[in-house]
C-alpha cells in the first residue's frame, strides 16, 4: 500500500528547501492515462482510474478522492 499527500507547493519553496540544507535528486516525469464508464462517470462518484507511466514502470491506480 502507498500513502501519498499532495499541496501545493508555495512560491519560492525550491530557493527555500535549497537554504535548509536540502539537494535537488532530479525530475520525474509522469504520463496519465485517465479511464471513466460510459453512462456512469467515475469521477461523479469521486473515484479515478488511470495508468500511469514514469519511464519504462507502468502502473494501474484506483482512488477514491476524499472529498466525496
């Protein structure tokens, strides 16, 4: 099981981050593929289903969003 929490980042938080210490690791670039029913749209219900591709790793995602 993975856990992931998103925010917006804030203005200025790379010079911030690079202040305190921390080094840049790299760029991950993502493809999403975002699937939905016909007739009975998943994301009315508050759920996504997608393949995600980050180089040669693809993955299949269910989520349901929290705010439903």
């Amino acid at each position: 099981m993975e856990v992931e929490l998103k925010a917006k980042a804030p203005r200025g938080i790379e010079k911030r981050l690079a202040a305190a210490g921390a080094k840049k690791l790299g760029t991950v670039t993502n493809k999403d593929t975002y699937f939905d029913k016909p007739g009975e749209p998943l994301k009315k219900k508050g759920e996504v289903v997608r393949i995600r591709t980050q180089g040669r790793k693809t993955i299949v995602t269910y989520k349901r969003l929290s705010d439903s």
